[in-house]
C-alpha cells in the first residue's frame, strides 16, 4: 500500500483488509485472545469468513482490474524476500531504533552527515523553513519520547523532508519520537534509550557525525565536531556529556503527567507501568 507501495488503502479494504491479512499467518496467531469486540480471534475470523465481505472484496477489485491477491500477497509468495521494517542498533541506540526501510530511496539505504539537534520539532520545523536544515545533515528531534512527552508523531518534520525533492534523498531524520504508517523517507524513530532516560540521544551536539547504516543495522555516532572519532573516543564523550547532563523537568497536568510518569520505554510499547 501507498506510501511504500502502489495502492491507495482503500482497495487494501476491498481485498478484506486486516481480516484478510490475519488469515495469512493464522495458525501462528494465538487464536484463543480475547479482543475488544468480547469475542476472540478465531471467533472475530469466522465472523469476517461467514460474511459477504470475501464475495464483495473480488468485486469492487474487478472494478479495477485486480483481484485480492493483486494487493494482499500469500505468505508463500512475499511481495519482497524480508520485511518492510528494520532495528537498527548502535551507540546512538543501544536499546534500539525502528525505520521503515520500505519507504527508503536506495541512495539514502547507508547516510553519514552532520547532527542538527532540535529539542521539539517546532524547533525543527522553523529551522528548516528557515533554510537552516542542509543537503546531508541529520535532523536529531529528541524529548519526544512516552517518558518526555507521550510519543507524538513526527508527522510536519517528516514530511517536510520527504516533499522536498533534494532533502528527501540526501537528509535524514532521527528522533526518540514516533511515526505513523504513512511516513516516507530516511525517518529513524522509536530511539531507545530516550533521551529523557539519559540516553545517548541526549549527549549529542551539533555537528557530531551521525552513520545510519540501514543494511548493517547500525547507527552511530562516529565522530565529534565534524571528526571521525575511533569507537573509544566516542564512548568517552558521550559519557562525560551525559555525566554534565541535567534531566529536564517534565510539566505536564492530568492524564499525560500520569502516563509519562508510569509509561515504559517506545520498544516495550509504551505502555504504563501496572
């Protein structure tokens, strides 16, 4: 489906949408969960079989000459031969980071280039508006982390970059934030440790050098003020500007205080502590 792939979503929803495709990997589902509907999965997948939308979904694709398996692939036969997600690891992200590597121009599958550190992506946003984001950097949105902020979507930033026919293949974006499913381009989210937690997000600089490495599954800060830096040097640095580093009072009132105050790390989903 668009934005990596061909379709518009609503023919996903012709060819029987998330139904159809829980039928795929069915007995590797755990069939006996119970859902919000009160019922459980196998339950809620009869339902879905014993009703008119199978007969239907063959007709509205017809429409458009297509058929289910046009849009919703067997797993026998992947689309691709590996997912259309990827963790990268590295001494940016040693709990790890998640990008949408589907949605990736080739050329941006490897980027080495300059942090630009932004502390919210209202920040971000005037600065590139304001001709300060340039060809090759390495837009850093940190604090928007469950524990900083909730996880909002990088949405306005993201997606500046990927209009921008330039910026969209050679700049790249990096936050402890979130994306939605419609994000495209070099958007790397979901960093962890946050930077609220002290991760190394937190420690880094403008100008520090930054490696996404997409195939290797890395990334990395490689160098320091514009300077490759051997792993050691790194480390050093980033260990002495965390132990200068101040944690950031968190202000928020009712519900969001309560959840950033219990939620777990973007990795282990977010959610509260019980």
């Amino acid at each position: 489906m668009k934005t990596a792939g061909k379709y518009p979503t609503e023919l996903f929803w012709y060819a029987g949408g998330v139904p159809a495709v829980m039928e795929e990997p069915r007995d590797e589902l755990h069939l006996d969960a119970l859902t919000v509907t009160g019922k459980s999965v196998a339950d809620n997948l009869e339902t879905y079989r014993r009703s008119e939308m199978p007969r239907f979904a063959e007709m509205f694709l017809a429409n458009y000459k297509l058929n289910r398996r046009d849009v919703i692939y067997p797993l026998k036969k992947p689309l691709k031969p590996k997912g259309s997600l990827a963790v990268l690891k590295g001494n940016l992200a040693p709990a790890g980071a998640t990008i949408k590597k589907s949605a990736v121009a080739e050329e941006m599958m490897m980027h080495q280039g300059p942090a630009k550190v932004y502390d919210s992506e209202r920040d971000a946003v005037d600065a590139l508006t304001a001709g300060m984001i340039e060809p090759g950097d390495v837009v850093i949105i940190r604090y928007q982390g469950p524990r900083a902020t909730g996880m909002p979507e990088m949405f306005f930033m993201s997606e500046l970059i990927a209009s921008d026919p330039v910026l969209s293949r050679t700049t790249s974006l990096v936050t402890d934030g979130r994306f939605s499913g419609a994000t495209r381009g070099p958007c790397v989210g979901y960093l962890g440790p946050e930077a609220l937690d002290g991760g190394p997000i937190a420690a880094v600089e403008n100008s520090d050098l930054i490696r996404i490495d997409i195939p290797g599954r890395t990334i990395d800060i490689v160098g320091i003020a514009g300077a490759v830096r051997t792993p050691e040097e790194i480390a050093e640095t980033i260990a002495a500007r965390l132990s200068r580093w101040e944690k950031p009072a968190v202000t928020h009132k009712g519900v969001l205080r309560q959840y950033t105050a219990l939620a777990r790390p973007a990795l282990e989903g977010g959610s509260c502590i019980p």
